[in-house]
C-alpha cells in the first residue's frame, strides 16, 4: 500500500512522481500556442474526455486509440513518464494534468494554448475515487467509504481539495482558450457536447465522422479497449489486471451517502462554492 508524496500542500501519488519534475514544470514547462491541455480533478471524465478529443483529431479513425496507450497519447504533465514523453516531443500535443492552479506550468497563462476544463458533480467524483483507489496500489488505501468522505471533505486526497481546485480554475471560464464542460452534460447530451468541442478545436468533422467519434468513445467500447481501460498496467499498481472503468453514470452516489453525509456535504458545498452562480453546477 502506497502512502502520498506531498508538495506544496498537495497529496500526489507516491509512485511515479518526484518533487524535482513538479519544480520544474511549475517554471521551466514551456507550454506551446498549438498544444491542447485536457485539464480536471480525477475521477471527473478524464479518459473519457482524452478518448473523445484523439477521436475528434483522427476524424473517428480508432487506429490511434487502439494501438497507443491513453497515457502516451495524452500524457499527464506532472508524472515521471508523462514529463518525458512531452519534453521530447514535437508538434502540437496533447497534454493532460490534474494540477491545481497554483502548481501548472505558468507559461500556459500567456500562452494560446487551448485547455479543456471537466467538472464534475463532486459526489459522484467522491464515490469513484473511493472504489477506484480501494482497488489501487496508487495511493493510500481508504478502508471504508466513511473514512473516505472525511478524506475528501478535508482534502486530504490526491491532488488535494476538490473545492479548492474547482474554485481556482473556474476563474478561467471567461477566457477564449479555456472550455468549461461538466460531466453530466457530457453524458446528457454526448453528440452536441462533442460538437461544441470541435468549435473550440477549429476541427469540423462530417456527420459519419462524428457518428465514429461517438462509437468508438462509448463507455462499453471504450471498457473493451486495452489502450483505454488500464488493463496492460503493471501489476504492482493494479492487482490482478483489474479493468479500472467501472460505471460511468451520474447520480451513483445517491447509492452510496447516508441522509447524514448527504446533508454534511451540501453544507461544506454551499461554503466553499459561495458566490459562483448556479447554472455552472448542472448537477445541483
């Protein structure tokens, strides 16, 4: 079981990370005007959004997202491997990050770069957390989901506080590179959220085009894809080959919160997402 490795306040995984590489990307990442950032908290449709945006690239052909890894076609900034992958390469990339405001790479504030913000009803992100780091070598093992709730009310989590990260980079909505979406329009409206995408991307697909987008990024579709599902991970962080995709819904912790938590929760929401306006938290 692996514990956190913290830096500036914030709990990162212990494995695959190092405090050198987040010092650097802090000052030293260049961030460039053609790169397109997918930017979240886990467990907020992350995959799911690097599935839809390689798809919207290729025109629907699945050839990319069925031969390359997920975390090498859109690397995570701040790991060791994912570092590697994009100080070396060429081109426009894509780059993901669940980086809090205050650690991402400053170049990206004075940049053209585009950045595709996910949120995500922090109920659900709590719930999915815990049945995904309860079966995970990643971090610090919650016991329970009881135990995880205070965790998560706390920021004692990876990547920290929820509320914290969400404030900060919601100061960014008003920008022309910066696309805000939630998960659960994501989910209610999957083919007009796709399209809104490509606007922002300045890539116009044709209706079959976006008929494959849609196809091949599918929850089912994409939970039998090995270079999506995390599968072919090493075993010493995902015991026994688990497939880490598990539901893929909205509203899955009304299963999960007792009367008590549900009202704990709304009370520590409506304190610290004060003076932001309803209509950015469709879930509420």
């Amino acid at each position: 079981m692996s514990d956190y490795f913290w830096y500036e306040g914030i709990p990162f995984p212990a494995f695959g990370f190092e405090k050198e590489i987040l010092e650097d990307i802090g000052d030293k990442f260049v961030v460039r005007d053609e790169d397109t950032i997918i930017l979240t908290y886990p467990k907020s449709g992350t995959n799911w959004l690097i599935e839809i945006v390689c798809l919207i690239k290729s025109k629907g052909n699945q050839k990319w997202i069925q031969s390359v890894p997920l975390w090498e076609r859109s690397p995570w900034v701040e790991s060791q491997i994912g570092y590697s992958i994009l100080i070396n390469q060429e081109g426009p990339r894509l780059i993901t990050s669940h980086l809090p405001f205050h650690l991402f790479p400053k170049s990206f504030f004075s940049s053209k770069a585009k950045m595709i913000y996910v949120i995500r009803n922090p109920r659900d992100v709590l719930v999915s957390g815990y049945f995904f780091f309860h079966k995970t070598n990643l971090v610090k093992n919650p016991g329970s989901l009881i135990e995880y709730f205070e965790w998560f009310l706390k920021g004692n989590v990876v990547y920290g506080s929820w509320f914290e990260h969400t404030r900060a980079w919601l100061s960014m909505r008003e920008r022309d590179n910066f696309l805000l979406l939630s998960y659960e329009d994501l989910k209610q409206d999957t083919r007009g959220t796709i399209e809104k995408i490509c606007d922002f991307l300045g890539k116009k697909l044709e209706k079959d085009e976006l008929d494959l987008v849609l196809k091949y990024s599918s929850f089912q579709v994409m939970k039998e894809n090995k270079m999506s599902n995390f599968s072919i991970l090493p075993e010493v962080m995902i015991p026994n080959s688990l497939k880490l995709m598990r539901k893929g819904t909205t509203g899955d912790w009304k299963n999960h919160f007792t009367v008590a938590q549900a009202e704990a929760f709304d009370k520590v929401f409506q304190e610290k997402m004060i003076g932001f306006p309803p209509e950015l938290f469709p879930w509420q």
